[in-house]
C-alpha cells in the first residue's frame, strides 16, 4: 500500500444486498471525490445526512463496527473500509440506502472487486502516512490483546483461540499490500455459531445471516460446503482488523501483532495509534 499520492475511484460504481444484521436490503453507490476523506451519505434519510468514515464517528463494535452522527447510523462499515484501505482510496462519497452495507457473500471480495473495476485516479496532494513511532501495547477486558511496533509496511499478525475444534488456536501472519489482500485474504468470508442464532437473534443481530453469506459452525462441524482456506476464520478476522484500522485515514506503517482481535479491541488500538 506504498501508494505515494492519494486517490480516489475513477467511476461511480454500485452494490446491493441484505445486511446481515439488520436483514434489510441496502444499496450502496460509491462516487468519486477529490476532498473531504471517505463518507457515508445516508440516502435513504431526510437531508441524506453525512457519516465522515473516522474514528469519531464509531458508535458500536458488536458484532461489527457501526458509525454515526446524530439520528443518522450506518451498521458493519468494516468490509468495505478494508477494501477501500488497501486499495489507497483516500477521497470515496459511499451513498447508502439502508441502515447497513450489504454483505454480499461475507467476504471482502465483492467491495474489492468492484473498486478495481470502477478504476483508480491518483491526485496531486502526497498520501498521508500514519507511522508507529515506538512500540506500543494495548489491552481491553473481553480478551483481545495487540502489541504495535514499527515497520516499513504494514504487516499484520494474528493468532484467534475458539473452544470449538474446527477452529483450534490459529495464527498467520501478512505483508499487507492489495495484492496479497486480494489473493490471502479477501476471499475469507465472516463465520458464526448455529448455538448462538437464536440469541443473536434475540438482540437484533444475524437477521440477515444465512449459508449465502455466513459460515456456520455446529456441534458437528462446518455446515456450509467447505472452506476457502483452512484458516479462513483467522484470514476474516485479519481483513476485519485492517478495515477497522483504515478509519485512522491515511496510510499506516508499522507491524500489528494481535491475540485474539476484536471490533472492540480494533477500535482501541485504532485510537491509541491516532493519537
């Protein structure tokens, strides 16, 4: 991601689908724009009031991160702000129509995909360049654990721990750049648990779930029809790391060493970073 100038799409481009959360069908139209950094603009709403894709605009991490400004929210922004990330766009208007993005196949690789096709201009102003200075460490109370230093590049490594035997403890570790985005990770798509639905359910979450988007995991083991990578899990939530990283704005340089990582723990470590 050593793009040296900012940029933004060469053409609007548009996705549509179900939000796996809110189980309501969403649009999402990006435009290019020279200035003013990545928004939302929800549509949908009187006034199509604008979401500026930062961090102080985070209202939420379960389950996904939401962003929001006044009675104006936008749910599970962490797929596309990866792809937007390692793609170097720095200037995108994200038109919504919809409370949330659509997760299309759970993956990243439809919000890639579609940035590639709509094309890539590069503007005059220099990139900026967000650089861990010293090693840092952050820790939050629901597990997730990170430790920054500095580094040329990006470079992400992760190890997840779940009880369930599908999944075991597993660790990668990843020279982020879009071509190994694309290739490692952005085909991982998001997975949960068939003994959680209900209560998920229960609180709002997963109304849009299904085999189309999720990967289920039961007693038994994995009840889609394979798996993309053997560790798909830890590859998704690596891109959730990087997606939720990218709301720092700007190009970050330095080496994320995570246990076990988390929309929550993300979302500090982004802050600590940005300070």
């Amino acid at each position: 991601m050593n793009y040296s100038k900012q940029r933004t799409i060469a053409e609007e481009c548009t996705l549509e689908g179900v939000g796996v959360h809110s189980g309501e069908n969403a649009s999402l139209t990006m435009k290019p724009s020279e200035v003013g950094g990545i928004s939302f603009r929800r549509v949908d709403m009187d006034g199509s009031p604008e979401i500026p894709a930062n961090l102080e605009s985070v209202v939420g991490t379960d389950h996904g991160t939401s962003l929001g400004s006044g009675s104006a929210t936008v749910l599970t922004v962490e797929h596309v702000m990866a792809a937007l990330g390692v793609a170097g766009i720095d200037h995108v208007i994200l038109e919504l129509s919809g409370c949330e993005l659509p997760i299309l196949d759970g993956s990243f690789r439809s919000y890639l995909d579609a940035i590639s096709e709509a094309g890539i201009v590069e503007l005059d102003a220099p990139a900026e360049v967000v650089r861990v200075q010293k090693t840092l460490a952050v820790n939050v109370p629901t597990g997730a654990s990170y430790v920054a230093t500095p580094s040329e590049n990006l470079r992400i490594s992760a190890t997840i721990d779940f009880e369930h035997p599908d999944i075991g403890r597993q660790f990668g570790s990843f020279d982020i750049s879009e071509e190994v985005f694309r290739r490692e990770i952005a085909p991982a798509r998001t997975f949960g648990f068939h003994e959680d639905a209900e209560e998920l359910r229960a609180r709002g979450l997963a109304q849009g779930a299904s085999l189309d988007n999720t990967i289920v995991l039961d007693a038994n083991g994995v009840i889609n029809d394979g798996l993309r990578f053997g560790d798909e899990f830890l590859r998704h939530k690596v891109g959730d790391l990087i997606g939720d990283l990218a709301l720092i704005g700007g190009r970050l340089e330095g080496h994320i060493v995570s246990e076990r990582p988390s929309h929550e723990g993300n979302i500090a470590l982004a802050r600590k970073l940005n300070d």
